[in-house]
C-alpha cells in the first residue's frame, strides 16, 4: 500500500514535532486533515504527544483529533507518551482527555440509542393503532 502525503499534511507533522501551534492554525484554515496519518500510520497528536508539546496535544484535541488511532506498531497518542515518558501529557490524556473523550463517546451513543427506541416505540405505536383502524 502507497501512502501520498501532501505538503500541508507534511507540514502538520513537522508543526506537530516542534510545537508550532500557529502554523497548525493557518493549515487549519487553509483546509487540513487532524487525523491524516504519515506513511507509518502516525498522526498529528501522537508526534505531538511523544515531543511532550502539551500545548499542541490539547490544540489537536480541541480540534478533532481521534485518541484512539493506532500507528503501525500499535501506538495511540497515550502509547507514544509513554514511550518517551512525557510525564505532564500522560497526566493530562489519563486524567482529563481520554475520561472526556470516552463520555462523549457514552452521551453520543447514549443519544443515539435513545433516538432509536423512541422511532421503535412510536412505530410500535402507530402499528397498534393501525390495526385498531382497520
């Protein structure tokens, strides 16, 4: 499989791997890719998050970065933390963006099951009293 990668999703990385949040704000706006993965399956916020640049790590995140997306070797963004012993990124994926990430994940599901059967109940509804009518 051949990986093509743009020059403005190279960009990213390299804003990524020296904490450049302002240059990840113009590609932003020119139209980028939060979750493009490099030729090893790397994302922005893994780059970021094994540099220890915080700040970038909580920018990505803000902006749509998906925490659970593994590179070649298995690696999400805590893993690449971890490898590089970033000890104030771990703290901040453990104790505040991987719990925020995993409750919007239960409220959207929570919502979309929710929505669901009240469409089933209501079908069940409108069924019943189709058959009052006939």
């Amino acid at each position: 499989m051949t990986v093509t990668i743009t020059e403005d999703q190279f960009r990213i990385y390299y804003a990524a791997y020296f904490g450049d949040v302002e240059m990840m704000d113009n590609l932003r706006i020119l139209g980028w890719n939060v979750n493009g993965q490099d030729y090893d399956g790397r994302t922005a916020v893994g780059i970021a998050a094994s540099e220890g640049h915080l700040n970038v790590v909580k920018y990505l995140i803000s902006k749509g970065a998906d925490l659970n997306i593994k590179d070649a070797r298995g690696n999400d963004a805590l893993g690449d933390a971890r490898r590089e012993n970033r000890t104030e990124v771990i703290n901040y994926l453990v104790n505040e963006a991987l719990i925020l990430v995993y409750c919007l994940d239960y409220e959207q599901q929570f919502f979309a099951k929710g929505v669901q059967q009240a469409i089933g109940v209501f079908n069940r509804k409108f069924e019943d009293l189709s058959i009052l009518i006939n």
